[in-house]
C-alpha cells in the first residue's frame, strides 16, 4: 500500500526488533491515516527535494514495541505523527537545514549527529495538524559516570 507516490506502508511497520520477538506492529486506521499526512507533508517534500531515497528506520511503533526498545510513552512514532530517517549519501545536518527553512512540521529534531561525520545519527521528524515547527538536537553528554540524552533548542551542529 502507497502512502504517497514514494512512500509505502511496509516501510514504516517493518521492525527487526518486531520480527525478533514477535510483536505485532500492523497499524490501526487512524494511524495510517497520520502516516499518510506525514509523507504528504513532510517526506514526499524531502524525497522530491533531494531526489534520493528517504530510508526509514524507525516509522510506526506499536505501543508493544515502543515499550520493547525503549520509546518514550508518549512518543508520536505510536500515534503514526513521526518518523526517523537518513539519506544515504547525505549529510543528516544538511537535510535538517533544508527542511528547517522549506518545510512545516511538529518536531524536527537532529538526533546523535557527530559534526564532521555526515552519516552519524538520524532525522526525526513529526506532524499534527496543530504543528508546532519546533526544532531540537539530541545528543548524548556525560553526567558523571552516565551518558544521559540532551535536547538543545535548534538544528545545533
Ligand atoms: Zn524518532
């Protein structure tokens, strides 16, 4: 099933970790519906722009598998509002900027990207009707003897 002519469904529901334990990612109708307005909005804009592949790794996260890696409770990714993604051949922060200056969203947020390394981390990236365009970076700082998630305001890199 297409959600918009360069994004399909099985892209967004596939999940190793899914497949590993045998968790049910199928989507219900609402959150393909959301899925949908995020490859309209949001990712068929980005595919058209730098006319690569858009790969997803993290799409829609069944609250059974957001619970398995990890997810916070209240993450978009389990309402199908988000998606997480790279470029291959592009740098993450340099997508970011574009759709920072081209493009509405809920949350963009540059997630673990090592300045001078273009492949390091990932894109998150959400939308809801009510968005927000809200831009955050993510990134990993020691607290003594942990490594603890930060965000930052603003595509910082
Ligand atoms: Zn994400």
């Amino acid at each position: 099933m297409k959600l918009s002519p360069h994004c399909a469904l099985s892209e967004f529901v596939s999940s190793q970790t899914a497949a590993r334990r045998g968790i049910d990612n199928t989507p219900p109708a609402d959150v393909i519906a959301r899925l949908q307005l995020l490859c309209q909005h949001v990712l068929e804009p980005v595919r058209q722009r730098f006319g690569k592949p858009v790969v997803i790794s993290s799409g829609y996260r069944s609250p059974a598998l957001n619970r398995a890696v990890g997810g916070s409770a209240t993450s978009q990714h389990v309402k199908g509002e988000a998606a997480d993604f790279e470029i291959p051949g592009l740098s993450n922060v340099e997508v970011a900027r574009w759709m920072e200056r081209k493009l509405n969203y809920d949350q963009l947020i540059l997630e673990f990207y090592t300045p001078g390394q273009p492949n390091s981390g990932w894109v998150h990236v959400s939308w809801r009707p009510n968005y927000r365009n809200e831009e955050l970076t993510a990134r990993r700082v020691r607290r003594g003897s942990r490594l603890v998630t930060e965000y930052v305001r603003g595509i910082v890199a």
